[in-house]
C-alpha cells in the first residue's frame, strides 16, 4: 500500500512511520541578515558564528595561539594553502580595508618602516626632528620635499650598506636633496671637500 492509499484509508502519515515524528524542514529568515535558512535557531549559520566569536573570541585566540606554537609547520601549511585557494579575495579585500582607512594604514605602515628598516621608533624620530629646530641637519630647510613629503633617514653606509640601518648608525633628518646629495658623494669626505674647493676656485677666478 502506497502512502496515498494509507492516508485515504486512515492509517499512518508518512512523517509517522517508524515510530518517529519527521519534521518537515522550512525555511526561516535570519533576524541580521535577513537571508533564508533552515537551522532551529534565528540567525543563519554565518550570522551565528559571527556572534559566536565576538562572545568567545579571547578563547578562541588564545586556543588558535596555542596550537600555532605547538604545530608551526602545519600551521604556515595551512596559511599558505588558504591564501592560494583564496588570494583574489583576500586581495581585494585587502585593497578594500586600505583604501578605507587610507589615514590609519600609512600611519601603521610608516611605524612599521622606521623600525624593520631604520631600527629607530617614532619616539627618536621625533627627538632627532626637535633636536635640529624641525629643520633639515644640512641645510636648514624647513620642509623635506620628495614625493611623500617625510624627512630622509641618514645613516653611516660604512656600519650598513645599502637602504637598510640600525640604530647605532642614525645620523640624522634630512631633506630629500641633501640626502640626494650625499648619497651621490658615496659619503666620501675627500670628494666632498674637493668639490667644495673646486667651487670655491671657480668663484675667485670669476668675482672680478
């Protein structure tokens, strides 16, 4: 006997059968966003686990950071292998959040320059910048000009090559030409008092 057949004779509905009352699933709307689902409680599975972090994100955390220190590898496996399956989106996202907060990135990025690549913080930068009257160390300028408009870090090449320095080589600020200036003369004291002689010559020759 079919399930028509019993319902029109009376016996058993099919969510009946065995005993057991089957519930038929409907869909319910998610109370924040809105969106259709069809779980017992009133917010959809995104919604819910969203505000399941918030409520318990310290735990969370530091469950995550234990298991980060206990599994590194598997943990820069699995890093590296969500960025791969998600780079596009995770991009944009991160273009999206930069461009939103335009202000508070170049701030942080700013901070995060001065100490990976200059081993100095903010604190002795802006020392260093009240030290010498908010002006350039070499020519007095009152604006350090180039493209971003910030003070050109100096150090001593001889203790670091390169862009890179640490803390014990910080010379000074200055502006974008003077630094332009001395990179150009290698730091090389000689070159530099030849040219101040040459110069001088050239105005004794030609002052009358």
């Amino acid at each position: 006997m079919g399930s028509r057949e019993r319902a029109r004779s009376g016996g058993p509905s099919p969510s009946k059968i065995g005993g057991a009352i089957r519930v038929p699933r409907t869909l319910k709307t998610c109370r924040d966003c809105g969106a259709p689902h069809i779980y017992a409680h009133f917010q959809c599975h995104k919604c819910y686990l969203r505000d399941y972090y918030k409520k318990n994100s310290d735990f969370l955390r530091q469950q995550a950071e234990t298991w980060y220190k206990e599994n590194p590898e598997r943990a820069k496996s699995a890093r590296r292998k969500y960025y791969k399956e998600n780079r596009a989106e995770i991009l944009e996202k991160t273009c999206k959040y930069q461009h939103n907060h335009k202000n508070q990135h170049a701030a942080s990025a700013r901070k995060c320059h001065l100490k990976k690549h200059r081993g100095i913080d903010e604190v002795r930068y802006a020392s260093q910048l009240h030290k010498q009257g908010g002006l350039c160390a070499i020519c007095k300028a009152s604006t350090p000009g180039g493209r971003y408009a910030n003070w050109f870090i100096d150090h001593d090449h001889a203790c670091c090559s390169g862009s890179r320095s640490c803390a014990k080589c910080f010379r000074g600020l200055l502006c974008v030409t003077c630094n332009w200036g001395l990179g150009s003369f290698k730091d090389d004291e000689r070159v530099l008092a030849a040219a101040i002689k040459y110069m001088q010559e050239w105005r004794a020759k030609n002052a009358t």
